[in-house]
C-alpha cells in the first residue's frame, strides 16, 4: 500500500477506533468495578482482573503482530510491516508492563506475595525485555533498512517465547491459574464477570489498534517528509 | 569442507597467538566465582545452595562476553565481506566461525566451572552433572548469540546492546541448566529437564548455523 493513500484512508479509522475503544473501555471497566458482585473466595480483589486480562492478553497479541510482521518484511520487503513494528513495540511494552503491575498488585492479595518466580510471570517478564530490545535495537542501527532487517529477526528469533508463556500454566507446577476462557470449552467463569470482562478485552483490541495506527500514521509522515505531498498536507494545514 | 577447515585452523591459531582476548572470559569467570564463594562467607549450606545457580550464571556471562568478539576482527579486517562473497563458502565458513568460538569459550567454561564449583563445596557427582549441563549449554549459548552478534556486527556501540538482545533469549537455557543440576543435587526427577535442554540443542543446530550467513550480509551491505 502506498503511504500517502495509508495516511489519507486512516485518520477516520483512528477516530472510530479510539471512540468505540475508549466507551467500551469505560463501560466495561465502570461495569467491573462498580456493578458486578464480589467473588465469593476472593472479595473485591478480583476486580484487578479486568484490567490484567485485557493488558495481559493484548500484550501477547503484539508481540505475535510483530513477529508475523516481521516475516513479511524478510520475504517481501514490505515498508508497512516495518512501520507497523516500529509503531507497535512501544505500545506492547506498555501493555506487558500493565499486565505485570497489575499482576503484582493482584498477587499481594490472593498468593499472600507481590512477585512468584514461576514460568508464567518469568515468560512475560522477558515478553517485557523483548519489547525492550526492539525499540533498544531499532536506536541503535542508524540506516533504516538494516534496522528493519535486524529488528525482524530479534521478532522471529524471540517469537519463541509465545507459546512457552501460553503453555507456561500447563506445562509447569506454578500458582497462576490455567487459562479460563477458551474457545473449545465453556467459560470457567460466571456469566456475571465473563460479560464485561469480554466487552474490556474487545474494546482493548480496538483502543490499541487505535494507538498502534495513530503511531503507524506519525512515523509515515516522518519517513516521508521530504515527499511533496507531505509538504502539501502539513502546509495546508 | 577445504574453507570449513581453513576457516577453523585460522581462528583457533589468531586465538592461541593473541591469548589474551580468547583468556579474559576465563579469568573473568574464576574472579566472578571465587568473589561470590568469599562473599558468603563460610556459610556452607549457603554456598551448597547457592553454587550451582551462581556457576551457571557466572558461566553465561562470561560466554556473553566472548560473544562480542565473535565477527569483530573479520568485520575490522574485511575478511568477513570476503568470506560472504561466495555463496559456497559462505556456510562452511560460519559454522567454522562458530566451532572455533565453543572450542574456545563454551568448552573451557565447562571444564573450568567445575573446579569453582569446588570452592562451593559441591559433590563430585554434581560437579559431573554441572559440566556435563554446561557442555550442552554452552554450544547453544554460542549460536543464539551468535544471532545476536551478527546483527549488532559493525554497530560500534555493540556490547551493552548484545547483552541486552540475547539475555532474554538465554534465560530459559539457564532455567533448564539449573534446573537439572539441582534435581540431580537433591535426588529428584532431572530426567525431564536435561531432555529439553537437549531438545533446546538440537533445534538451535538445525535452525541457526544457515540463517547466520544471510544475517551477516545483510548487516553488510547495508
């Protein structure tokens, strides 16, 4: 896709996406909070699971988005893909860094400890040194292209890491819980917290595609800003 | 297999005739070693806890060091672009490269992470099994930093930033070490752990020794 027609086509999409995002972020996380009862064994500490969820699944949904990214750009060369890689690292840091705090916080009340050295919570801290690397390797090639060439590998290369985090619960004796929504068996958990756990993971899917294409938008008229029709847009207006 | 072997005896003379730079990861592990059994002080339960993990460690820091080096002389030289010329002796070359740095690095560290863990008091048996682990350890180590090094080759600020790229690559490799050893220390299952640190090998020997090359060029000619 040419850039200028990405840059032209996507501001709209940006609009809806960050507006269906954020009132479904609102009622989901206001629902939560406020109108769903409290868990039987753990009281009102559940609640830091509509947060940690969301955080914790979309954090694995970037990095396989930059992985998958990374493939087009070894085979195809797709300037996009790289655009996309660059926008998506910083947002998947701070998405992975949401679902560990939360996580920590959630931890104090119902494991009795802030922090567990178990698969699970070592899987998604080097999920957050990953991240790390990425923005840490994209700074410190200078020429773009290698830059792309060599963050796509790291992607790839780290890529191994998804399924140990996703099998982590099941593989390994470990205090977090197995996963408890699938989409082969029925939800582990009440209709009454499952509803507006779903709309927060939906509305986080589509808030961060918001932010990762508003990013994606900033860094295409950055690389582009010697084209005319940069010129042309930020001149006018 | 001529460029394989020529490839192989040139690295391993340039190490013996420079020694230091090929020494310094060694040295490097004892002083780690020796600093972490004074620090805690004459504590034996302490120590027998804690050695395997802190030899393990201090191993993967000082292959980490090594992994700096592995392309910067021929990247300085030139000889890195000639030997990625021809796509015929582009592979031989690498995995040459590649042998050359375990037989220099890998390998010392498992005979001499033994004798530290001496110092920790460990059994004679787990000693074994600590070399034993390091041995399959290590060559892995070597090639998945191996990818690391070939994407910050040239880069002059490399160091700080390799380690920073390759350390989370290199913590499940640690784990399953660790892992084996202290089951085997304690009498438990250490069965399941070794097969997957071999299950780690085999997979890094398929996959990596061919994708090196076309890293390298592409770090080249960009």
């Amino acid at each position: 896709m040419s850039p200028e027609i990405f840059f032209r086509g996507s501001l709209m999409w940006v609009y809806c996406l960050y507006l269906i995002g954020i009132l479904g972020l609102s009622l989901g996380t206001i629902w939560g909070l406020f109108f769903v009862p409290p868990e039987k064994f753990q009281g009102d500490s559940f609640r830091i699971m509509f947060i940690h969820v969301p955080a914790a699944h979309l954090s694995q949904i970037i990095y396989i988005g930059i992985a998958v990214a990374g493939v087009v750009y070894i085979v195809w060369r797709t300037k996009m893909a790289d655009v996309f890689m660059a926008a998506a690292a910083p947002v998947g840091l701070i998405t992975t860094g949401l679902a560990l705090l939360s996580g920590i916080v959630w931890g104090k009340p119902t494991w009795g400890t802030w922090w567990v050295w178990d698969a699970r919570t070592i899987s998604v801290l080097i999920l957050f040194f990953l991240f790390f690397g990425q923005i840490a390797l994209r700074q410190a090639v200078s020429r773009p292209e290698r830059a792309a060439f060599a963050v796509s590998v790291l992607a790839i290369v780290g890529a191994i890491n998804i399924p140990i985090i996703k099998y982590s619960v099941e593989w390994f004796t470990t205090l977090h819980q197995p996963a408890s929504i699938t989409l082969t068996r029925e939800s582990a958990i009440s209709m009454v917290f499952l509803i507006p756990l779903l709309i927060n993971i939906a509305s986080f899917y589509i808030y961060i595609a918001g932010v990762v294409l508003a990013g994606m938008r900033t860094l295409v008229l950055r690389r582009h800003k010697h084209t005319s029709w940069v010129q042309a847009w930020t001149g006018s207006s | 297999m001529k460029v394989f072997l020529a490839t192989l005896r040139r690295d391993l003379l340039v190490a013996i005739r420079t020694g230091s730079e090929t020494l310094n990861p060694l040295v490097f592990l004892v002083l780690v070693g020796v600093i972490f059994a004074l620090v805690l002080g004459n504590d034996h339960a302490a120590r027998e806890l804690t050695g395997i993990p802190v030899v393990w460690t201090t191993a993967l820091f000082a292959n980490m060091l090594a992994l700096e080096g592995l392309f910067r002389r021929e990247q300085d030289e030139g000889t890195l672009a000639t030997i990625l010329v021809a796509n015929e002796s582009a592979l031989p070359a690498t995995v040459a490269k590649l042998i050359a740095h375990w037989l220099l690095t890998g390998l010392p560290i498992s005979v001499l992470a033994p004798l530290i863990g001496l110092g920790f008091g460990l059994s004679f048996e787990t000693l074994g099994i600590l070399s034993g682990t390091l041995l399959i350890g290590t060559p892995i180590l070597t090639l998945v930093g191996a990818i690391g090094a070939a994407l910050v080759v040239g880069l002059g600020r490399g160091g700080v930033l390799l380690t920073l790229l390759v350390l989370p690559l290199f913590v499940p490799v640690l784990l399953l070490g660790i892992g084996t050893c202290q089951q085997f220390q304690f009498n438990a299952e250490y069965i399941p752990p070794l097969l997957g640190l071999l299950a780690i090998l085999s997979g890094a020997i398929t996959a990596i020794p061919i994708s090196i090359a076309p890293i390298l060029r592409f770090s080249q000619d960009q």
